[in-house]
C-alpha cells in the first residue's frame, strides 16, 4: 500500500496553531506525511491586505499538488474558511475524504458573541479584561484585518458554497455547539448540502469556534482518525 497525506488548512486571520493539536494527534498515531501550510497573509503577524483569495486557494492548491508527488492517498482537513477551501480542492482534485471542522459556510452567531461580550464586560469590570482568553485572541485580530480581506473571504464563501452538492467522497462535519464565529446551524446546513452519503456529523457541546482545543478535543481527534482510517463511512444524519 503507498503513502497517505493529509492536507490541513487553517481559518480567516488564522494560521497553523488552529489546527496544530490535530496535526500532532495525526503524527502520533499513523505515518502519514502530514501538512499545515500558513496561507498568505497569514499566521502570527497579518498582512492580509498584501493577499485575495485567488492567493489563499492557489497556494492551498500547491500544497497538495506537492503532497502528491509523495502520496498515492490524499485527506484535506479544513477549519472555519479552510474548509471552504478544502471542499474546493476536494471537487477539483482527487481527495479521498474531507474533514470540515466549524466550516464557514455561514458565519457570526450574534447569540453566542453576545454572551461571550458579557463576559468580557463582566471581567472588564473586575478589572481581568487581559486574563480573558476570549478578548486576548481576538484582540489583534480586530485592528489587524482589513475590510477588503473581510470581503474577500465572503467572495470565496459565496463562491464555494454552492458547490457544495459536487463533493462525492465521505465527508466528516464537526462543530461546536458554543461557536461565536459560525453558527452551529451551519453544520446541518453543510450536511444537508453536500453531495455524498458517506458523511458524519460530530457535535460538541462545549467547544466553541477554535474546536482544536476544545475540552472535549481528544474525543474529536479519536474520531476523526477513526473516520479516515475506515473503509466506509455511515450516514448518521
């Protein structure tokens, strides 16, 4: 049997530290080769506004291509709009199943910011506003993202989402059911659209939008490795 990759793409103002615990959950428990390439603009210091989303696909698109000169197998796991790129490349390439884990195919859960803003201002008030885990990620994120970025990410979703009924290969779907950034409606809505059978719908209580550290995330990584190792995958919608 040849090698097998697997492809792991990061979110909107993100980079590889989203998707990292499960990259390393992957590295110690099979040989894949495993990829998190840092789409541009990205990653620790944003320069979004430096980049499009023509970029953001094309350079996704490279990273498999590459790993296909070492894999005869390929899986592409992609969080928030990683998984819109990742249900991309898996209609235009070869890609033996998909993980999309709270992809963005909708996105802003006004319900959970508004509680995650109470909490802010309650810990504003004691005075712990930089202890607040919440505030200090999105902190930079908020003075560091251009609008047209904003844009552009919305122009990739209106573009991928539609095509969601062409993905034919089994598909695993996670969300996390405290998500501020996508509704968790959004993962039914990707279950209902996309076009195979083989697909699985992983629900986690308490997990919110960076579902990788999740309190429940060793249970996600057993999952989603037990999904890509399978033969075939059951509908359990």
């Amino acid at each position: 049997m040849g090698q097998t990759g697997c492809l792991l793409l990061h979110g909107f103002t993100g980079g590889a530290y989203e998707v990292n615990p499960l990259a390393r959950y992957l590295r110690e428990h099979t040989d894949w080769i495993i990829s998190v390439p840092v789409l541009p603009g990205h990653g620790r210091h944003l320069r979004l506004h430096e980049t499009n989303a023509v970029e953001w696909i094309t350079y996704a698109e490279e990273e498999l291509k590459r790993l296909y000169m070492y894999c005869d197998e390929i899986y592409v796991v992609g969080f928030s709009m990683g998984g819109l790129i990742a249900a991309y490349l898996t209609i235009h390439y070869p890609v033996k199943k998909l993980v999309l884990l709270s992809a963005a195919a909708l996105y802003i859960n006004p319900k959970q910011i508004l509680s995650d803003v109470k909490t802010v201002f309650a810990d504003t008030l004691r005075r712990k506003l930089n202890e607040n885990e919440w505030f200090g990620h999105y902190k930079y994120k908020l003075f560091h993202t251009p609008i047209r970025s904003t844009r552009e990410f919305r122009r990739l979703a209106t573009y991928v989402v539609p095509l969601l009924p062409k993905i034919r290969v089994p598909v695993f779907i996670a969300q996390g059911q405290m998500d501020g950034i996508v509704p968790p409606k959004a993962a039914r809505f990707v279950y209902d659209r996309v076009g195979t059978y083989q697909k699985r719908l992983y629900l986690s209580k308490s997990s919110k939008h960076l579902i990788c550290y999740g309190s429940d995330c060793d249970q996600l990584f057993h999952e989603i490795a037990f999904f890509l190792k399978q033969e075939k995958v059951p509908d359990n919608g």
